[in-house]
C-alpha cells in the first residue's frame, strides 16, 4: 500500500471534521447530563428533630442535647474522682472499672490492672492465672475492682 498525499489529505480531513463535531457537541450541547431511564429521583425527606430523635432510639442510639452531655460528663468525672483514691486507715485504696472485652487475654487484664495501681505485676497475676488453668475463663463484662482485694478475690471476680 502506497502512502500519497491524496490519502493524507483525506484523513487528515476526516480527523478535523470528527474532532470539530465533537468541540461542537461538547460545546452548545446540554449542560447537565439526564438520565435515560424512567427513574425519577429519590425524594430528600426532611425530619423535624423530634422524628430524627425517635428513628434514632428506635435504633438502639442514646441521644443527648449538649447540655444533657456536659452534665453526665460532669458528674462522671465526680463519681470517678471520688472512687479513684479513698483514704483507709491511711492507706491509699486505688478502685476502677475494669471492661474485660471478648478477645482480651489474661495478659492484657493483667496489664490493665497495673496500668490502674491495683496489682504490683501484671505478669505475676498472668502467671497465677494459667496456674490455676482459668486463661481461658475470661468473662466479658465491666467489673469494679480495687487494689485492697486479694488476687484470689480479683480472679474470681473477672474469671469464671
């Protein structure tokens, strides 16, 4: 096949009328792109706060006003300040909330309970626990704690 500047000129010419009805196209066409189904839009629905609240709960969610938040926090804060340290004869009895979740080891509990000043050693307390065969007893839970009770008393409370 034998190139000549006739074919040249051809394509040359049918490369600037398609790229000059494109430009036109992309020019003066519509401005927004529509949909050829028949599907109309999705209507926004709009709640009052009160509809809002009630979908929300009905979910399983607790709502709070910032206020509502503020005070609960607040009080939170009071109650853990008082329960962190009390004076016993003075001795310093240091107390927490331990949550125990599914998937914790023994070693992790042990941890927490150091990190809180209830136990001297995690891994001391990790090691009484698989003495005693329980690392596989964990119970998933929020248990309270306190640095006066035994490992004995701490055991039986976190492990089944």
């Amino acid at each position: 096949m034998t190139v000549t500047s006739n074919s040249l000129r051809s394509f040359a010419g049918g490369i600037f009328i398609a790229t000059s009805l494109i430009g036109a196209v992309y020019l003066f066409g519509p401005s927004e792109a529509s949909s050829t189904g028949k599907e109309e839009p999705a209507e926004v629905q709009k709640l009052s706060e009160d509809e809002m609240v009630k979908k929300l709960t009905s979910k399983g969610y607790v709502i709070h006003t910032e206020d509502q938040w503020s005070k609960q926090l607040k009080a939170m804060n009071e109650k853990q300040e008082e329960a962190s340290i009390k004076k016993d004869d003075g001795k310093v009895v240091y107390k927490t909330m331990l949550t125990v979740s599914t998937g914790m080891t023994s070693i992790d509990v042990g941890n927490a309970l150091e990190q809180a000043n209830i136990i001297k050693d995690g891994l001391d307390f990790y090691k009484e626990v698989e003495k005693r065969g329980l690392e596989n007893e964990l119970r998933p839970g929020t248990f309270e704690v306190e640095s006066g009770m035994s490992t004995d008393e701490i055991i039986s409370t976190i492990f089944k």
